[in-house]
C-alpha cells in the first residue's frame, strides 16, 4: 500500500500528474472546486483537512498502482501462455514428424 509521507503544493501537482488527471478531474474528485484545488497546488491556499486530502490522494494513488499491477500481471500471463502455446505446438509437431518415421527436425 502506497502512503503519502508528506503532502505539499510540489507533491500535489507531482501526484496528480502520475494520476493523469486535470486540475478540474482531481477537483471533482476531491469533492472541492477547481478553483480551490488550484490555490493548494500552487500553494496559495492550504486545505482545512489537509489529512483528508492526503488519504484521498493514497486512495487514488493505490487504485491507480494497482490497476498497473493487475494489468502488468495480464500482460505477463498472456505473454507465457503465447510462449508456452508455441513449445507445446513445436513439441507436437515433433512428435508427429518422429511417428511418421522422420528423424529431422524443420
């Protein structure tokens, strides 16, 4: 589980650009205003509950991680069975060839 240690305008716009969302998309989340959420960014303004925003960007920030690391897992997975399909086919085919009586390998 990922954990925001400190949580200050740099990490902010850091965080939210990881997240790829827009000031006006990370706002909407937050269930606050652009406007508002523009003046914690750039350090203008500072959030009255700054421990709820910071466990709001862990909540989006340990979504977003693990939506990566299922899709990485998927893509490992496909990868393998793709490969392992191709040595079973390789494996039949030789097979085939030595009950037909051949003994080279295509």
């Amino acid at each position: 589980m990922f954990m925001v240690d400190e949580l200050n305008p740099e990490s902010m716009r850091k965080y939210r650009l990881y997240l790829n969302y827009s000031q006006d998309k990370i706002a909407e989340l937050l269930g606050v205003n652009r406007v508002s959420y523009s003046r914690w960014e750039n350090g203008a303004q500072t959030p009255e509950s700054p421990k709820m925003l910071r466990l709001a960007f862990e909540a989006l920030l340990n979504r977003k991680i693990t939506a990566e690391s299922k899709n990485l897992y998927e893509k490992t997975f496909r990868q393998q069975t793709d490969e392992t399909s191709k040595i079973l086919a390789d494996i039949d085919q030789i097979q085939k060839m030595r009950v037909r009586g051949k003994n080279h390998i295509k």
